[in-house]
C-alpha cells in the first residue's frame, strides 16, 4: 500500500518536472521575445475611459478611440461595426 502512494507521489514529480520542461522548450521555439508579446498586449487593449459616442444606427454607445468613423456631410459619425456605418450610409442614400 505504502509502495503504490510512494510511485503515485513519485508519477505527479515527474509529469509536473516534464511539464515544466516542455513548457520552457514550447516558449523557446515559439520565437516570442517578452518585448514583442508586451507590444501584442498593449496593442489589443480597449482604452477604459474616454469619451463615448452613440451609434445613430443601431443606438448603442461606443468608445470614440475604438469607433468606426465616417464623415457625411462634413459631420463625423461614430459606429460600433461595418454594418451598422453600411445600414446608417444606404439610409441616408434613399
């Protein structure tokens, strides 16, 4: 009884050391230096604060740094996606 806890101790050990290991080879092959994820992660951030526009499409608020924008008319209008700047320009169009 004792043996089979101690190899059972003994498998856990190993798999986490090996896991560990692979771990550290997985990094060193992806080609990933710390700059270039620190600029992948800076770079899909949403900014938390700023000004908020609404959507004359679909009527949802939205950041105006993340907005699509589309001037008509010498006036700018913010949207939350393609489609909604599609809908709101075919609109003005009729």
């Amino acid at each position: 009884m004792i043996r089979a806890i101690i190899e059972l101790l003994l498998t856990i050990v190993v798999i986490t050391l090996l896991r560990g290991v692979l771990g550290i080879i997985a990094k060193a092959l992806s080609g990933q230096s710390k700059q270039s994820a620190a600029a992948q992660r800076s770079a899909n951030q949403v900014p938390l604060s700023g000004e908020l526009k609404k959507d004359p499409a679909c009527g949802t608020y939205i950041s105006a740094a993340t907005s699509l924008k589309e001037t008509v008319s010498g006036q700018t209008f913010h949207f939350c996606s393609k489609e909604c700047r599609d809908k709101y320009v075919a609109s003005l169009a009729r």
